[in-house]
C-alpha cells in the first residue's frame, strides 16, 4: 500500500513539474495539459474514485499555476474524469483516441463559459480545440509507450 | 447501499467543494477590483480627455515639422500662482535639457526659458519675470523693440518710436536678434499705447497669449 502511494506521490511530482514548465517556460498559444491526461489514464486504469480526488486536488494546483480562478479547473476535471470513468478502455490506441477525445471536449466545454462569453469564434474554437488535444493525444502515446517501461525499471530498482 | 454509489459521492463533494472555492475566489478578486472602480468615479475624465487633446497637438507639431526636436514636460509648480515668474517642470538634465532653451506652449505662444536645470527638473523664468527682456518685432510695422517683464499681467513693449504706426491688437513676436529666441514665437498681443511726449519712445503694453492660456504641458526646444 505504501509502495502505491509513493508511486502515486512521484507521479503527481513529476506530473505538476512538467506542468509547471509549461505554463511559465514555455511561450506557446496552447499547452497540452498533464494533468488532465494523468487523470484521463488513471481513470482508464481503474482508479476512478483516486482520479476524482486528483482532479480535485490538480484543478486546483492547475490554477494556481495558470494563475486563474481557483476551483474552475477542478470542476472541469471532475466533470471530465467522471463521464471517462463509464469508459473501459484497455489498449494504448485506445487510451490514446479516448484522450483525444476527452481532450477536445474538455477545451471546448472550457472556452464555452459564460464568462468567456464565446470570444472565440467556431472555427477559431475547433482549431485550437484540435490542437489542444493532438498534443494531448501524442503525450499519451510517449507515456504509454516509454512510462510504463520506466515506471518498471524504477520499481525493481527502488523497491 | 451508499458503497455502490461511491463515486458518483465523491463526484458530487468535490463539485460542490470545487464551486465554493471558485465563488469564493471570484468573489475576492471582486472585491479587490472594487476600489479601483470606485477610484475611476473620482477621475476627471474631461482633464483626461483635454490632455489627450493636448498632447495630440503636441504630437501634430513634429509630424507637420513645424518643430522637430522638442522634449514636453510636465509643470509640477508656478510661482506665484497667477501670472508665474518662475514654473517648475518635470524634467531635467537626465532627459536632455540645457540650460536657455526655449519654452513654449503647444500653440507655439512663447513663455520663457530655461535658467536652471537640476537632474529631474528645471526651472523656466516666464515673459513675466522682471528679468526678462526679450527682442521682439510688431507683425504690422517690423519695428524691432524689446520686451520686459514684471508688469504682469502685461509685458512692456520699450524702445518702439514715438512716430510708430503701431496699433492696438497688432502682434508682438520674436525678432530672432537673439542668442536664446528664434524668430516668429507669438508673444502676445498690443492692448495699450501710451504716448509720452517727453519721451523719444512709445510705451506699449503687450498682453501675452499665456496669460490667458493655462497650460499644464510646455515645450521645451533649442
């Protein structure tokens, strides 16, 4: 049990460093979110009620990062981590597909705010949109790919 | 029963837990955005509007080349407070002036020099100031007369012929017969013509454009 936890722990670590690179390192329009594609694989893993907890948690880490409002990402998360959770998703090109998915639908439901007021025009909308989750998609390929081999290396070595 | 349902529970705490922390966050950046707009209310927005203005005219000058090295400072205080003598501007040394340059009003209505110059401001003496004296010509006769401070609100127009044909309203500018001033600055207007006949000279009283004028941005200009 401690070992899971520890394993968790590192991931969330490494997980809010890269995202934290991103957000004040990098000077892009739009940055893949570690976050929610964590959340999304935990989700698909089966950790359904530790991803809610994260999304909460995370949401709030996230926009404390990004500088916004504090709690609007969490909410983004659990809505998004929950309608994933009905979802058993096994294979990496699945994962990767469902992500892409998630993805979009999360960028789209994030810009369609009331307070945003729909400033972004459709088009504009669907580009980024697509954007925001190929990048997302090719993340999780490169995760689920390598991670897994790391993540096994680590853990003959440490434990 | 609740075990089954586990997730959907923690859904829901951590939504509810979530929407009250972004209520409660958006209701403190309210209130902290809230003086700001209060102090908006207390802005005089015509003020801002006028330097606006001005400062557009200003800007007008260089792009019709009418003057093209200038610097605009700010006037941060007169003395004394009606007809000043002696005006205090924002800038200094550390922005390019130097000491006898002309100061002007966007209009290009002259109203003085630069005596002293420190790092951060200077010190402009007015046509107001006793110690002005001033080369000047009248725009109808071309006579060339000097023009002296420390009658505010007027200046003293001397050295103008008993026999000029010099009259009320004509114009008064500057000569250019002058290390500091250059020709054609507006100083200001002929409001009296006093005819001494012991004297070989006329004594006219000119009333400058700046004192009418309030003027918070000068010129500054070589």
């Amino acid at each position: 049990m401690n070992r899971k936890i520890f394993i968790f722990l590192e991931e969330i670590l490494v997980v809010s460093i890269f995202q934290y690179i991103l957000y004040n390192f990098l000077n892009f329009k739009i940055i893949p979110s570690f976050f929610l594609i964590y959340l999304l694989l935990l989700s698909f893993e089966g950790y359904t009620e530790l991803s809610l907890f994260l999304s909460f948690f995370l949401g709030i880490l996230n926009d404390f990062f990004s500088k916004g409002v504090l709690g609007i990402s969490s909410i983004r998360y659990l809505l998004i981590v929950y309608f994933s959770s009905f979802f058993v998703v096994k294979s990496i090109k699945e994962k990767s597909i469902f992500i892409f998915i998630f993805s979009f639908l999360y960028f789209v439901f994030s810009n369609l705010e009331k307070k945003v007021e729909f400033i972004w025009s459709g088009k504009i909308l669907l580009k980024y949109a697509i954007l925001f989750s190929f990048y997302n998609f090719l993340i999780t390929i490169i995760i689920a790919t390598f991670a897994k081999e790391i993540k096994k290396r680590w853990e003959e070595k440490y434990f | 029963m609740l075990w089954r349902f586990r997730k959907e529970l923690i859904f829901l705490i951590l939504l509810f837990f979530s929407f009250i922390i972004e209520k409660r966050t958006l209701n403190i950046r309210k209130n902290k955005s809230l003086p700001q707009i209060k102090n908006q209310y207390f802005f005089n927005y015509d003020e801002i509007i006028e330097e606006n203005k001005r400062l557009r005219e200003i800007l007008n000058l260089k792009e019709k080349k009418i003057i093209s090295k200038f610097n605009v400072a700010e006037v941060i205080g007169i003395s004394p407070y009606i007809f000043p003598g002696e005006i205090i501007i924002n800038k200094g040394i550390k922005d390019g002036i130097k000491k006898n340059m002309i100061a002007v009003t966007k209009d290009l209505f002259l109203i003085g020099k630069v005596e002293e110059i420190m790092d951060n401001y200077s010190k402009i003496i007015s046509i107001f100031n006793k110690k002005t004296r001033i080369s000047v010509i009248v725009s109808s006769t071309k006579e060339i007369g000097i023009i002296e401070g420390g009658y505010a609100p007027f200046v003293l127009l001397k050295y103008i012929p008993y026999d000029s044909k010099i009259k009320i309203g004509d114009d008064i500018y500057t000569s250019g017969f002058s290390e500091y001033y250059f020709y054609g600055i507006k100083i200001g207007k002929v409001y009296k013509i006093e005819r001494n006949r012991d004297s070989l000279f006329l004594k006219i009283w000119v009333k400058p454009y700046v004192s009418s004028l309030g003027f918070k941005e000068v010129i500054i200009c070589e």
